[in-house]
C-alpha cells in the first residue's frame, strides 16, 4: 500500500512538472515577443509621437504584467509554494491593476479609430498626444481606484482571528476575495466593466459600418478600421473568458477526477491567459505596416538585416 502510494505521488510530481514546462516555455516565447514589442514601440521617435502607438504600448504593457504574474502564480501553486495574505495581496493587487487597463485601453483604441474614420479632418485637432496622454492617465487612475476599492474590502476581513498570516491554500486572485463583500463587489465590477466596453466598441463599429457608406469616406480606411474594431471586439471578449476561468473549473471539479481536472485546468489556463496576452503583439506586429519591419529586425536579435525607413501610413487600421 506504501509503494502505490509512493507511485501515485511520483507520478502526481512528474504530471506537474510536465505540465509546468509545457505552460512555461510558451509563456517565456510570449514574454519575449512582448518585451520585444514594447522595446520596438519606444525605439523609434515615430512610435512615441503617434496616439495609437502610444496606446498599443499602454495595452501590451498591461497584458505582459499580467501574463508574468500569472505564470508567476501558477509556477508557485505547482511547486505547491504558499504565501502570507500580504504578499499575495500585493501580487493580486497588481494582477487586478493591469487587468482592467487592458478593457479600457481598447475602448480607448476603438474610439481612436472610430474618430479617425468618422470625423478625419478633426482627428488631429482631438487625437493630440496630450489628449492620449490624459486619457491613459485616467484609464491609470480608474482601475487603481478600482483596486483600492477591493484592498479596503479586503481589510474588513478578521485576520486577527487567525493563528498567523500563512495561506493554507494556494496564492490566486480568488483566493484574496474574502468576504461576500468582496466576491459580489467584484463580479458587479467585471460585469459593469466588460457589457460598457462592450458596448462602446460594438456602437464605434457600428458607427465605422455607416460612416464606410457615406460618399466622402475613404473606403479604404473605413474598411481596415472595421476589421481592427472587429479584432477590439475579439481581444475584449478573450479578456473577458478569463473571468469565467475559476467558476468554470468549480463546476467541472464535481463531474471530473482530480486527473482529468487538472490536464483542463492547464488547457484552459493557457487559452484564456497566456494566448490572449500575446495576441497584442501578433496582430499589431504582422498588420501594422509601421512596426512589421522594426519588430522582425528586433527579434532577430539586431541582426545587420536590411530595413526600410519607418513611415507612418495614415490609412493603417
């Protein structure tokens, strides 16, 4: 009974240590892209002067934070590492932090081609650096309030009550929702977040689909602007299957054995947050016509490869 035992617990180890590589190195592949993309994005004076660069810059930076504390958290609860409540409430926090910027930034994106489309001659006056630098700063302010919110919620909990401040189970951010004031003030959070950013993106799409009808507009433009707000709408609704992602396995953990559970559990983990995260860099890297060539010069390690002077294409979706 001890040997069967004994196997069962190697054999558990191993399936951790498996699956922990297979979700580390693509997260690490996905790490580098991004990083390479952010060092691209602020390489050239072009990128850090134009408004929807700058934005790209402010959606790939939250979405890489978010994509190494993740990996960061799933590393520990496989190695089967436990934190106090302090230190996994500051690393939740963060998390917390750079996923509402990531809705908001692509709201803010969405309106910045919505305005380029539909109001043209007026989108230099409105789309200036200080008017997206403003507008970044909120999106900053917004989601620390937001964080600020559920660290005040969270401090109502008795934790003199307890014996001491280590975690019995592992560090996640529905771990750190203690309290039915904290699980109901975050699901009204993510539901007001995500059906506002929604509808904003679908009404500037919307907006984009009439404007493309009308005489004066450049089909062109109004054409990739559809398909960039239709790939807003696709990322926003990935970001949102990250919400769903503990439920989903709370539900599954009474139909499925602990085996079966986990090999999802990590299927699950890498479509809804790892994928996502890097999908930034893929779209804008391959479509932009602007940053295609800088970024494969980047991740080809600054090999002497021959690229083209860098332009800003002002019909670019």
């Amino acid at each position: 009974m001890l040997n069967v035992s004994s196997v069962q617990q190697f054999q558990g180890a191993l399936e951790r240590a498996l699956f922990s590589t297979l979700t580390t190195l693509p997260c690490c592949v996905f790490l580098f892209i991004n990083g390479t993309m952010l060092f691209t994005l602020r390489s050239k004076a072009v990128f850090c002067e134009t408004s929807r660069y700058v934005l790209l810059f402010n959606l790939l930076l939250a979405d890489t934070v978010q994509m190494f504390l993740s990996q960061l958290l799933y590393i520990m609860a496989a190695v089967r590492v436990t934190l106090t409540y302090p230190l996994c409430g500051a690393l939740t926090s963060l998390a917390n932090l750079t996923t509402v910027i990531s809705p908001v930034t692509l709201v803010l994106m969405s309106l910045e081609r919505y305005v380029a489309v539909c109001y043209p001659l007026r989108h230099a006056a409105i789309i200036t650096m200080r008017n997206t630098t403003l507008a970044v700063v909120l999106a900053w302010a917004f989601s620390s309030l937001n964080t600020l919110i559920q660290v005040f919620l969270l401090l109502e909990f008795p934790f003199e009550d307890l014996p001491d401040l280590q975690m019995k189970n592992f560090c996640s951010v529905m771990a750190m929702l203690l309290g039915s004031a904290s699980d109901q003030y975050d699901e009204s959070f993510t539901c007001f977040l995500f059906v506002s950013s929604g509808l904003v993106v679908v009404s500037t799409y919307i907006g984009v689909i009439v404007a493309a009808r009308a005489a004066s507009t450049d089909k062109a433009a109004a054409h990739k602007a559809r398909n960039t707000l239709l790939l807003h709408l696709f990322q926003l609704g990935l970001s949102l299957s990250s919400t769903i992602y503990n439920p989903l396995l709370i539900a599954l953990s009474r139909v499925l054995t602990r085996i079966v559970l986990m090999r999802i559990q990590n299927v699950l983990y890498v479509c809804v947050f790892i994928f996502p995260r890097c999908l930034s860099s893929l779209i804008y890297g391959i479509r932009d016509r602007s940053i295609r060539p800088v970024l494969v010069h980047n991740l080809c390690c600054r090999l002497k490869l021959s690229v083209k002077p860098v332009s800003i294409a002002p019909t670019v979706g």
